[in-house]
C-alpha cells in the first residue's frame, strides 16, 4: 500500500467531512446544554407514548405559567424539558398542572444550573482543551528531541496537534449539524468526550511516529516518504485492532447503554474513527509534506 502516495487524497476526504461542520457551526453554532447556558431540565414519566398532542400541552401549559421554554424531547413515554430557571414552587405548579392533564404523571428528575455556573463550566471547558493541546505539543517535541534528520521534534508535535484539530473539528462539527437538525445538545459529558479523544488520537499518533523515529535510527532517511510509508504498514494492523477492540465496546453501550449516556457514547464513536483515520492517513502524511516543503526551500 501506497498510503504516502495517495496522501492528497486522504487530505481532501478529510476536507469533504470537516468543511459541511464548519459551515454548520457558521451559520448555526452548537446546541449548548443547560450546563453552559443555565436553566432548568425537567424529565416527566407519562403512563402513555409522548406524542405531538402530549408537547403541545406541555408547551401551553408552560406558556399559561410564564415560564420560557427552549425545548421538549421525547423518548417512549418521557418528555425531557428544558425551559429557563425555575423555582420549587413554579416547578411544583407546573407539575401539578401537567398531572391534572394526564394522570399518572411522574418527574423524574429536575436539574437546575445558574447563568454563573454555566458560565465558568463554559470557561473551564475551552482551558482543558487548550491546556491539553499545549502540554501535548511541549512532550512529543520533548519525546521526540533526539530524532534522526531530516525530521525535527517540532514537526512531530506540529503534526500531532493538526491532527488532534482535526479530529476534534469533525466532532463538534457532526454534533453542530445533529443538534440543528436532531435538537441534540453538547452537555458537559461533550466534553469529557472530546478530551478522551484528543487523548486517544494523539496516543495513536504516537506509536506511528515512534515506528518513524526507529525506522530512521535504522535505515536512515534518504528517502523520508518511503520510511514514513513503511512506518505507517508496520503500525496498521496494531492501530485497527486497537481502534476495533474499542469501536465494538462503543458499539455495545450504544444498543444497550442507558438514555442518558447515549450522545456521550456516539461522541466516543465518531472520535476514536476519526481518531484512527487522522493517526494514519493525516498525521504522517504531514510530515512528508513538510519536508517535501523544507527540502524545495533548501534546493532554491
């Protein structure tokens, strides 16, 4: 397999999933949870399927009660409510509205989070990643410190960090067109999610740049792309069984797993594919190209 000579390829299929995401988050944004805006989540058992006429009640009877509503989802016979920060006591009125309507009527749960808390989770969410991309760049340049020429640590760590954006781009973009259209919300498990994935994306990342290090060591880098090529064959099988082991226990909490979880698990899934995919076919195929780049520069 030729996957250094095809790398342009993988470049634009990358670019094919990665741009409707961006455009999505241009022209839409992402759906936030209360955990960043603040507000109420409310989560009613009914003793019957929630159809549209059961919304539609919920709705007017919020509206009856002055109490703002962002959204109401429904999964068998619970409705989950999201509407603005409520008190006991509205909650209780709008409950005891709810079971005169429908009998038999149960809530579940109620979650309430202040503007301010929303706020700095909001905060806390962008300086995890941050600080976890930076960390990462500091070690692989660290790591990698006494790699043969033509490479550079710095190129390794620059390359695994395109790679971790890229993953992390095609997450928040699939999530952005999935809240838009499927009313799906990025909760504060969203995020526990993404830096899983930044974690497993770079640690793939690794043993194939790890295999280019030795490689080098060994059989010197006359030819950069044919030793990059053959790192990248020698690690393939190791990162698709890898990847695989984990894809089918993802596979197993999402059939099975509770509702709660479930956006969780699918962030899980679309990262570690895309995990897998930047690993081999982005991450590496940079580092030929930016030393085709370097080596022109030299020639002229």
């Amino acid at each position: 397999m030729n996957i250094i000579g095809k790398k342009y390829w993988y470049f634009l299929l990358s670019l094919i999933i990665i741009i409707p995401g961006i455009i999505s988050l241009i022209l839409w944004g992402i759906n936030l949870s209360i955990d960043f805006t603040g507000g109420s989540k409310i989560t009613l058992a009914f003793n019957q399927k929630v159809e549209r006429q059961v919304v539609d009640k919920i709705n007017s009877t919020l509206k009856e009660q002055n109490l703002k509503v962002y959204s109401v989802e429904t999964s068998n016979n619970l409705a989950i409510i999201r509407t603005q920060e409520i008190n006991s006591t509205q909650d209780n009125n709008f409950i005891s509205a709810v079971e005169k309507q429908f009998k038999g009527t149960k809530q579940v749960e109620i979650e309430t989070v202040g503007p301010t808390i929303g706020s700095e989770t909001t905060t806390n969410a962008i300086k995890a990643i941050v600080i976890a991309s930076l960390l990462i760049v500091l070690y692989i340049t660290w790591s990698f410190r006494a790699v043969p020429k033509p490479a550079s640590s710095f190129r390794f760590g620059v390359c695994a960090i395109i790679a971790l954006i890229h993953d992390v781009l095609v997450l928040i973009g699939l999530f952005s067109i999935l809240g838009h259209f499927f009313n799906v919300e990025i909760d504060s498990l969203f995020v526990t999610a993404t830096l899983t994935v930044i974690g497993f994306s770079v640690h793939d990342t690794i043993v194939v740049f790890d295999r280019i290090r030795e490689n080098l060591k060994r059989i010197g880098g006359n030819d950069f792309s044919l030793v990059v090529n053959e790192s990248i064959l020698q690690t393939l099988d190791r990162s698709l069984n890898t990847s695989m082991t984990v894809i089918l226990v993802l596979i197993a909490l999402l059939l099975f797993g509770g509702e709660s979880i479930r956006w969780f698990v699918v962030a899980l899934l679309i990262g570690v594919i895309s995990g897998t995919y930047s690993s081999i076919f982005n991450a590496s195929p940079l580092l030929v190209v930016w030393q085709e780049i370097a080596s022109k520069r030299k020639k002229s």
